[in-house]
C-alpha cells in the first residue's frame, strides 16, 4: 500500500468538482480500489517549517462508486509520501511558483510533474524546444513585431503565457479593425509577453490531444471539436470530443518529445496538436479525457496510468 498525495486546484477542492471529466477523479479512484492512501490538498495548504516541507490535507475514500473526503485536516510531512501529483491549474502566477519552491526541500516521494520542471516549462513559449514540430511563431509583447508577423502571415493567434483552457486566447485576420485594440490589450501595452503563432485552418475540423506518459506516447488519441461560436475547443462534453488516430509520421514525431519532456521531469502531458503540428504542450495539469477515451476505445485507461505511476514511486524508493 502506497501514501499518495493530490495537489489540486482550490476550485475542485471548494466544490469538490471531482466528477468523470476531470483527470484527477479517475486516478484517485483507481489508487483507491487498489487499496492505497491517498490524500488531496491545494498548494495553499503547502508550507515550510524551517527546511521541512509540510502539506494540510484531507484523506480520500471510495463510496458507492464515486471519490469523496473526509472533513478532517491532516499535517504531513511531504516526505512522508510515497508519490505527489501535482496537478494544480494555471495561472502560472507568484503563488504558484511559490509553492513549486516548497517542492526543493523534498526529498524522498517521486513528483509528478516535477514542480521544478514545471516552474522551468512554460507550456506555450518552451514548446519551441520542438519548433521544427511547431506552427510558425514569435514571443514578444512589440506591437511592431506582431502587427508585422500578422502582415507577413495574415491570419495569426494571439496566446497569454501563463492561463489555461483557452482562456484569454484571440484570432486576428490581416486588416482586422480590432488589431491594436487586441494586441495593446493581450500585451498590457507593450508591458507583456504573448506567444503568437500562424493560424491553422484545420482548427476548425478541431485538434488532436496527444498524451505522454513517460517515454511514450499512448496510442490512444481523440479530437477536441470546436464550439459553433468559436474557432476553438471550449465546451468539455462528448459532443465535441470524438476518437482521432496518430499517423505513424505523427507517432514517431511525438515520442522524441515525449522520451525529451520525460527526462526534464514532465512524465505527464498532453499535446495539441493540429495538422501535424504542436500549438501547445499542456505539463500543469494535463487532461487525459479517461472517460472519453474510455468510451470510445473499450478500455481502463486509469489502469494504465496507474500501473505507470506505482512503477514510478517503486523506482525512487
């Protein structure tokens, strides 16, 4: 039996949001039937007492086929863990890298993701490590640069660093009336850095997620649709997620990314992937749609992972 704990994100611990879309729901689940501890927490619950790593937390339990908490604060220390995944969302903001700092004073269970990986990868800016797999791309906050980039491109997307789910995301076409007015907004004036990337028309017949794990890449894949009112995925239901297949070109790509995010310490991610080509690498909290991709292929993918992760914290004993 393993001590396992879940940082999460506050909003799915203040509604306790833990229901069959979310990644965290199916994990827990399944380290649970197997008969270990696990316990959740947020990263405001994370501390340090002199070089002591500490986490409050909450024990987790299985009922009636669904995960719950018992309403009882438990102070461990982290090192009293056998494995921590660390799955808060985005943003990326000072109390998140702040607690990725706690993470530098343990010593002994396996983090996965690494939050020092994490804090180092941005997931829209250091996708570049992999730019021959990219769209064509600047990060900048001139307006001169982007205005430019958009003349030469005509159609652009304009991205924050540091948010997630789409959030804050704007499409600008050459001689858009709205051009300063968006690119002043996304960049702060000038004061903010934006990744900006060439628009891809198959965006509209939606993106693939491709997902790691380790040095692999599963051969389980589906297709994020968009939404009537959008150019991109942003309605988190089975009407907009259907199955999709890795082309062999596509497969042998993606694992060179994926044996290289593994040995920076991201074990766990979730490409996007559009026409061949990475728009985004997701390492904070990486949705493996395990319900969808449940449903579609006739598997246990929760099983699968979790045989990955237990091997994982066998190997850092």
């Amino acid at each position: 039996m393993k001590k396992i704990l879940f940082i999460i994100d506050k909003v799915e611990l203040k509604y306790f949001e833990f229901n069959k879309l979310v990644t965290n729901f199916w994990i827990i689940k399944e380290f649970l039937e197997r008969k270990n501890e696990v316990y959740i927490t947020t990263i405001q619950n994370l501390s340090l007492k002199s070089d002591i790593a500490y986490a409050k937390c909450f024990e987790t339990f299985v009922s009636d086929d669904n995960i719950f908490y018992k309403d009882v604060i438990n102070e461990f220390r982290i090192n009293d863990f056998d494995l921590v995944m660390f799955r808060p969302d985005p943003p990326v903001d000072i109390d998140y890298i702040n607690a990725t700092y706690i993470f530098d004073f343990v010593t002994k269970p396996d983090v996965i993701n690494s939050p020092r990986a994490i804090r180092d990868f941005n997931e829209k800016l250091h996708s570049i490590y992999f730019k021959d797999l990219m769209s064509e791309n600047i990060v900048t906050s001139s307006l001169n640069d982007i205005e430019q980039f958009l003349s030469d491109k005509k159609k652009i997307v304009l991205k924050p660093l540091n948010r997630c789910f789409g959030s804050g995301v704007m499409y600008l076409y050459d001689g858009d009336p709205n051009t300063r007015t968006i690119i002043n907004t996304m960049t702060n004036n000038e004061n903010t850095l934006v990744m900006v990337q060439k628009f891809i028309s198959g965006v509209y017949s939606g993106d693939k997620r491709v997902l790691t794990l380790g040095d692999n890449v599963l051969k389980y894949c589906i297709k994020k649709l968009p939404s009537k009112d959008d150019f991109k995925f942003n309605t988190h239901n089975d009407n907009f997620i259907t199955k999709a297949e890795l082309s062999n070109d596509e497969f042998s790509k993606f694992s060179q990314v994926a044996k290289k995010l593994n040995s920076m310490g991201i074990s766990m991610a979730g490409l996007d992937v559009i026409d061949g080509k990475i728009i985004e690498i997701n390492v904070t909290s990486p949705c493996y749609f395990i319900k969808e991709i449940n449903n579609l292929y006739g598997i246990q993918l929760e099983k699968v992972i979790c045989d990955f992760l237990l091997t994982e914290a066998l190997l850092s004993l």
